[in-house]
C-alpha cells in the first residue's frame, strides 16, 4: 500500500470514527472532523501532510 492510499485511508477512518462519536457522544467531535478535512485542503495545496512525515519514518525502520 502506498503512502498516499494509507493516508487516504487515515483520513477515512478518522472521519466516519468522528462522526460516530459526535452522533452518540458529543457533537463537539465534529470539530476533529473539521480539522481533518482542513489538514486535507491544505496539503493538497501545501504538499505538507504530518501524517505522510509520520509513516515515512515509520517506514524505514
């Protein structure tokens, strides 16, 4: 699996685990997805993800 697709996959997870949360817990969680889909806007016009930093160095250990 590519860094990209793990990435996209990170983001996914994150998102639909917020929104089951802020449905049966707090809707405050919804800002958690906001700023998921925040950091995805910016990366893609940034190419800066922390997430891809992350699982680079994971990677090469």
């Amino acid at each position: 699996m590519t860094i990209e697709n793990q990435i996209r996959a990170f983001a996914g997870t994150f998102i639909l685990v917020s929104l089951m949360l802020a449905h049966f817990h707090s809707q405050y969680w919804l800002f958690f997805t906001a700023f998921v889909g925040l950091n995805l806007l910016q990366s893609s016009f940034t190419k800066f993800c922390p997430l891809e930093i992350i699982l680079r160095k994971i990677q090469k250990k």
